[in-house]
C-alpha cells in the first residue's frame, strides 16, 4: 500500500485501499475491517441464482470486492470500520473536513516529532460534528509536529453501522448488481467504470469535497 505521504489527493484508490479528499492532501488509511459485510453469502448467491457451493470463496470475494468499489465511489464505510486519518499540518479554520463518512467516533490521535516518536493528544482537543461531517479541534491543545510530512495521526471510525440493517437499501443493491457483474465477467478484464444503473444507485450517496 502507499504510504500517506505519498497519496496524491486528486484521485481515489479503487478497492477501497484509500478515501482521499480531493481537495487537501488528506488519506484515510483502513485500520480497522468491518466485521461483516452489507451482504451475506447466502443473499448473494439468490440473487445470482447459485445454488451450488463450489464457488462459494469466490463469491465471497465478489461481496468484498463489491463492498469496497461502492466505498470508494461515495466515501462512505457501509458497515462501521477503522481509519487514520493523516495530515501534514493542522488546517486553516481548526477544522478538519473528514475524507471518509459517516463518521462516528474519534479513537485517537497522536502527533510525531522530527524524528518520527509520537504523542498523544487529549481527545478532549476535539469536538465531533457527525452532520457535517467534521472534526474540530482546539489549535492551542493539539500541538505542532516536527516531523514536516505525515506528521499528524488521527483514528476515527466510520460507517453506518455495526450489520447490513443499518446500510441505505440502495447501495445494498449496487452492490448486488456490482456482484452480478463481476460474477458474468469473471473469466475475462473489463474496464473498471461503474455501470450506469450502479451510478444512479449510489449518486445520491456520493460525499462532495467541503
């Protein structure tokens, strides 16, 4: 995986790997994996019309990698994961837009001297607004790092929620459809768009740059 320092910010990693805002040099690296995903095996395979096992562990990749491609097209964890979000500097506005929604919590944050030892930071330094998507913080109790890139670490976790009951239907649907595909094509490349019907799906869910 890259490392943060060197994740451009005018593009998104497909997969999942790492939500970037676009318009900062801001990656929100996984920490954290969810612990189930928005569809189980058993719904996939009906909606694929699979009745035998055979390709079960490929279909359960299919889920995976469905899961991931609607993630990284919306910025948006579908069930509650882990992540780091890492600066260089702390923002003009002691405000930092979240690169990867809905955000839930804050876990954590450090920031590291020049040569690369880290300290804690009082999470009370913070303050979560969860409509807007967006971390506060208190300049005069966060500190400056030393260390010019990479310098600031902050654990978040985001998603819907803890089980697929908690995830908007359509995107659940985009990923059925993004299953079905990769089930059809899976023994040829195609490109990597989204198909039309998973575009309209999921516009509505698509987190904008603040």
């Amino acid at each position: 995986m890259e490392t943060p320092s060197h994740v451009s910010p005018t593009r998104e990693v497909q997969g999942g790997a790492v939500f970037v805002n676009r318009e900062r040099k801001m990656p929100a690296i996984p920490t954290q994996p969810p612990e189930t995903e928005p569809l189980t095996l058993d719904e996939a395979k009906a909606f694929l019309r699979v009745e035998h096992t055979d390709e079960d562990e490929l279909i359960a990749s299919l889920i995976k990698a469905a899961r991931m491609a609607v993630e990284a097209a919306t910025r948006r964890a579908l069930i509650t994961q882990g992540f780091r979000i890492v600066l260089d500097a702390w923002p003009v506005g002691d405000r930092i837009p979240s690169p990867v929604s809905p955000l839930r919590l804050l876990t954590g944050a450090r920031v590291r001297a020049a040569n690369g030892s880290a300290a804690d930071i009082d999470l009370m330094a913070f303050t979560i607004d969860t409509a807007s998507n967006v971390i506060h913080f208190d300049r005069g109790l966060v500190g400056e790092p030393g260390q010019p890139i990479a310098g600031i670490e902050i654990e978040v976790t985001a998603g819907y929620g803890e089980d697929a009951s908690s995830v908007p239907e359509p995107l659940c649907q985009a990923m059925r459809f993004l299953v079905a595909r990769y089930y059809a094509q899976r023994d040829r490349v195609e490109k990597d768009d989204l198909p039309e019907t998973v575009r309209a799906l999921i516009a509505p869910y698509r987190a904008v740059s603040l």
